[in-house]
C-alpha cells in the first residue's frame, strides 16, 4: 500500500496513481485539467467549522487531527475513508491539498488513517 501527500500545484507525476483531491474547495487558480484530479470526494474533508477554527490558530495541531479523526467517524466520511483505503490497497494513491505546510495538514492525518 502506497499513500502519499502531494500539494496540488506540483505537476502530475507517473507513480501518482490514483489522484484523490482532498480538499474541500477547489484549489484557487488551478486548471481542472492541469490538475489532473481522479476524484475529489469532499465529505472526506475536514468541515468548514474546523477548517476554520485551526486556520485562526485556536488550537494546535494535534487537537485539529483528533477532531478531524471523530469528524471521519460520521456514515458518509467512513464510507469515503473505506473507499480510498481500498484503492490504496490496490495501487499507488496520491492525496492533494493546496495546503502550503501539507505535512501539517488535514492530508497528513488521512494518510496515517489510511496506512493503518
């Protein structure tokens, strides 16, 4: 199984596989065909309350990834969750984000998710 983050900027590479836009909004300035996004499954993605209350800085990292955590644990986020973790296990998958610190980035936290 092979998961890994990439920002959605970065151009496409050959060992992407399968390309899972995690982010909630499309990615300001990108061209959908440039992006080249397989699927974008937005009920996988941090809601926009969190979003919000970790990009004002109220709290730290590791309190948003236990509340994104529970916010998975909802029917259509874990049916979503399922879904890409069997395509991880059938090939390479590369999650995006237009996040500039990705490793800090809800992405992250669905990458540890779907290693397990």
């Amino acid at each position: 199984m092979s998961v890994r983050v990439r920002r959605v900027y970065e151009p496409p590479e050959p060992d992407d596989g399968v390309r899972v836009l995690v982010d909630r909004l499309w990615p300001r300035g990108l061209a959908k065909d440039a992006a080249r996004v397989d699927e974008w499954p937005k009920a996988l993605t941090p809601s926009t309350e969190l979003r919000r209350w970790y990009h004002a800085d109220e709290g730290s990292y590791e309190e948003f990834a236990e509340r994104y955590e529970a916010e998975l644990a909802a029917d259509e986020a874990a049916e979503l969750l399922g879904h890409v973790r069997d395509l991880a296990r059938k090939g390479d998958v590369t999650l995006l984000t237009a996040s500039k610190t990705p490793e800090r980035s809800h992405a992250t936290v669905l990458a540890r998710l779907l290693e397990r």
